[in-house]
C-alpha cells in the first residue's frame, strides 16, 4: 500500500502527464519554409513532450513498491536540465504568429521579468529534486516531487493559455 505522501505524488504526477499530454497533442507540422521563430516554437513542443515525459516517468516509477533508483534520477536529471534550458526555448516573436497551435501566451516577452522569476523558481525545485533523486533517498525524492510540480505548474497559470483546436 502507497504511504500517503507517495500516493499524493503519483497524483500530481498523473496529472502532469496528463496536462502535459493534452497540452501538446497538436497535430499540426511544422512548415517546410519555417524561420527561426517557427522552428523555435516546434521544439519547444518537442521539448515540453520530453519534460512531461520524464514527470510522468518519475511518478510512475514513485507508485511501484520498491522504486528504481536510477529510473528516478534520470528522469529527475531530464527535468532539471528542461528546467534549466527552458528560458531558452521562448525567443521573442516564438508565440503564436509563429506557431498558431502555440500556447505561449504574449506575458512571457511582455513580463519578463515575471517569467523569468517563475522559471527560475522551477529551476531551483528541479535542482533540488535532482539532488535528491541522486542521493537515492525515496522519501527525500518523493517530498521534493510536489515542490517541483507545483514551480511547473505555475507558470501555467500566467504564462500558458488553454490548448487551441
């Protein structure tokens, strides 16, 4: 039986994926002819599926009786370097008249300011979850997960509209 907090993290995990998932299901390619802002914008999707691939990958190893270790330090390795590259992935004139499917809102490059804080308060969760995870301590990593989430998460809300199409 899961212990409480294990329980919890398997369900912020879950509904990581999940959003990650439905965040990304866009079918649309990228054109041929694309520029620099265009390219940008589809790799940032690619990078986003890989971050919400490795969540999903750390949370379903959390809900197994007796956890891989190694499977929860890469995959927290994954999301510490995503979150550190992640100010990289919005260069300016990458939103939408780039990308329509995109779901950078205009406040990334119109708050900054804001976004960058809110990345980097991701990027101190997530380093503290890679250190963690590579101690192998489970209760430590499992403690961490939600922080980690939660600094995902908030971007969310100020910097991401809701799915197109």
């Amino acid at each position: 039986m899961m212990s409480k907090g294990a329980a919890l993290a398997a369900a912020f995990g879950i509904g990581a994926a999940i959003a990650a998932g439905g965040a990304f299901a866009h079918d649309d390619k990228m054109p041929a002819n694309a520029n620099a802002a265009t390219k940008a914008a589809y790799a940032r999707h690619v990078n986003f599926e890989k971050l919400g691939a490795a969540f999903k990958g750390l949370n379903d190893e959390l809900r197994k009786g007796s956890p891989d270790k190694a499977v929860l330090a890469a995959n927290a390795k994954t999301i510490n370097a995503s979150a550190a590259a992640l100010p990289t992935w919005f260069p300016r004139g990458s939103g939408v008249q780039a990308r329509p499917m995109s779901e950078a809102k205009a406040e990334i490059w119109t708050d900054a300011a804001g976004f960058t804080a809110a990345a980097s308060n991701f990027r101190t969760e997530a380093g503290k979850l890679n250190t963690v995870a590579a101690s192998g301590d489970i209760d430590a990593i499992k403690a961490q997960v939600r922080p980690t989430f939660m600094a995902c998460k908030g971007c969310h809300e100020k910097f991401r509209q809701e799915k197109k199409g």
